[in-house]
C-alpha cells in the first residue's frame, strides 16, 4: 500500500489482502528487521482504490476476463477488492470512497453490479460518478469512476441513504464548477531547482551504463517493429524526424532510440504536439497538444514535455504534484531517499487525484446520512451560492 512518507508515527500496511484483521504487518514500525504487526483500526471515511488491471483498456484480456473480473475474484483486480471487502465488513466506516478506471462501468460487464451487491451485504449504500481530474485544478486528463458508499444507519432505509449517496456524488460532480483552470508551470520544479539538476546527473550515469552496441542494437529492432505500423499510416522511418533543436537538448539524450522513434512519430502525427508518453507505443497514444493539461499518466510514464525553453522529461516529483501531492510531502520524501523518483512516477500512476477526492470527501461529509436534510440542504444553497458567483 505504499511507502511511508514523512516523519510522523502513521501505519503503512503493505497487502489490502491483510487488513481485514485487528492487526496486518507494518512497513513503517519494526521489531528487529521484521515488520510489526500493528492494530487495524476503523475510520469515518476510508478511501480505498483497488487494482484495475484487469478492467483497464491497456489490458488485451480485459474483453474476455474482465467482464467478472471482480466476481471472479482472480487477478489483482479481484484480489485486492476481495481485500477491501474484508476490511468493510470488520472496520465499517461511515464513508467509504472508492476509485477505479472508468471501465469499472462498462456495459456487458458485472463488475459494478458486484460491487454494489457485495457492498449492500455488509450494510452499504453506495452511488458513483466519472470525474475528470483536469476539470478539478489539476494538469492531468485522468478519467475516473469515483463511487461514494454510505453505512446505513439505524433508523434509515437502503432507499434513504442511497439517495444520500446519490446526492453527494451529484455534488461532487458541481464542484468542479469552483475549481480554476491548471497552469502546469504551477507544477514544475524551477529550471534551476538542485533536485532537477541531481535527477539530470543520476539519469545520464545511468545511461552510460548502456553499451553503445546494446543500445543500435535495440534501436534496429524497434524500427522493424513500427515500420509496418508506419506505413499503414502512409509514413516511412525517415520521415519520423524531431527538430534538430530539440535533439540536442541534454534531457533528449538521455532517451532510448525507442523513445526517440516514439516522439518523433506523435509529432509527425499531430503537428501541435505539446507533450506526449514516450514510454507507450506507437498503437498507444498517450499525447496532449494542450500544454496545460497532461495525458493520463500510468506507472513507468516519461512523459516529454516540448514546450518548455529547454525541452525535458517530467520527473516523478513532478508528476505527483500533477495528482494533487503536495510538494512539500513529496519533496521531503525524496530529498530523504524514502522513495525514489521513479517510484514518484509509479505512485502518481496509481494514485488519486487529490482535488476530485477532496470535491468526493466534502459532498459526502455534506450528505451523510447521519445529519439532517435540513442542515444538508443549508449548506448545499450556501456551496451553490458560491458556485453561481
């Protein structure tokens, strides 16, 4: 479940599958060299995502199996739900929210009718929403379910509290309405920032590790493997050209010749290319010609970011700042060696956009079941007061 950030004394279990217990192994307390079992505690709102590996669309086996992946409770995806389920039904919150790629509610498929039966048996009520994360502030075009489940109270019917929850995904979703447009200069570490410049120096020692045979060698294969692809497209290898300008930025070099074939084919297929994830393929796009907004980013991303005065990659550091980390968590981790820039990128891959949960956290706390109409209604006139400024 992550690495632990920061200095303060908060759990970090490592397997959802482990929670469901009073205690699970923790990577933040030791006896010895071994995790310590710490207590697994309840919480007014938990928060939750769960694997999406086998709903994703990246995912070439998500036609067949991914239509029960969840009932099925097989691969990742079932798995860690099976996880999340345990820890419901023996720590019941309040709230619980939860996030999954936005396949979750795919027509021909189970899933979210699982989800919602399974939950209704350990006494939820739950509703959910498509959020995308560059309509709440944030430089990322990340696309997401976000269902918000409420624990049916004494005295409530499932009717009344999934209205409830009906009612705050509604807000939630409003909310957007109050969140200014992303400047993604906003994000980005200054040019003469020393954690960009010691980032650039560990990424070229790297690089020199590569043997100059190894590294054509690569180059050779990738280019009979996207040479068909081009010419589907009516392009040859010598037309998939970056500018001359570009190429001899420092940041370039450090991409493989794969990268390079990748970066030079986006931009002769969308000539306004601003950014694009030079990790994907060429059949997988991940690119934006809008500066300010980014493309999903997914774990292992090098997104390259041309745009700038001197052209680069996105760091990890970075990119968790585009999920709503704020920079000075994310900064103290890496400047403390506790994660690495690449694991940044892996993190900000997987995490929740921090603005739609906080949009998601509030609608809730404003409709819970436990307060009253009256003062639910209050504060929504007072939210949608602001709104219409």
């Amino acid at each position: 479940m992550g690495p632990a950030l920061g200095n303060d004394n908060t759990c970090v279990f490592k397997d959802i599958k482990d929670i469901h217990g009073e205690t699970a192994p923790c990577s933040s307390h030791k006896v010895g060299d071994k995790d310590k079992p710490c207590p697994v505690t309840s919480s007014r709102i938990h928060s939750s995502g769960f694997s999406c590996k086998e709903l994703s669309k990246l995912n070439a086996q998500r036609v067949t199996k991914g239509r029960v992946a969840l009932k099925a409770a097989t691969g990742s995806s079932g798995i860690t739900l099976q996880g999340l389920l345990g820890h419901a039904m023996n720590h019941t919150s309040e709230v619980l929210i939860l996030e999954n790629v936005d396949e979750l509610m795919s027509a021909g498929s189970n899933n979210f009718s699982f989800l919602t039966s399974e939950l209704a048996k350990r006494g939820y009520q739950c509703f959910s929403g498509e959020f995308l994360s560059n309509e709440y502030s944030l430089p990322t075009r990340r696309k997401r379910v976000y269902v918000i489940a409420f624990l049916v109270p004494h005295g409530k019917t499932a009717d009344a509290v999934r209205s409830c929850a009906e009612k705050a995904v509604a807000l939630a979703q409003r909310l957007k309405g109050a969140a200014k447009a992303p400047n993604i200069m906003d994000f980005l570490l200054k040019p003469d920032d020393e954690y960009l410049e010691s980032e650039f120096v560990r990424r070229n020692e790297a690089k020199e590790q590569t043997s100059e045979t190894e590294e054509k060698r690569d180059a050779e294969q990738w280019r009979e493997t996207y040479r068909s692809q081009l010419e589907a497209k009516g392009l040859s290898v010598s037309q998939i050209v970056v500018p001359p300008a570009e190429r001899r930025t420092r940041w370039y070099q450090l991409m493989s010749q794969r990268m390079h074939l990748v970066l030079g084919h986006s931009m002769a297929t969308h000539p306004s290319l601003t950014s694009v994830d030079v990790y994907q393929s060429m059949s997988r796009e991940f690119i934006s010609c809008d500066k300010n907004t980014l493309s999903t980013l997914v774990p292992g991303s090098t997104v390259w970011l041309r745009y700038l005065k001197e052209p680069r990659m996105l760091l990890g550091l970075e990119a968790l700042l585009t999920q709503g980390v704020p920079l000075s968590v994310a900064r103290v981790a890496v400047m403390n060696k506790q994660v690495s820039d690449s694991n940044c990128m892996d993190l900000a891959g997987n995490a929740f956009s921090g603005t739609v949960f906080q949009a998601c956290a509030l609608a809730a706390l404003v409709w819970t079941p436990l307060a009253t109409d009256e003062s639910s209604a209050i504060v929504v006139d007072a939210v949608t007061s602001i709104l219409d400024l």
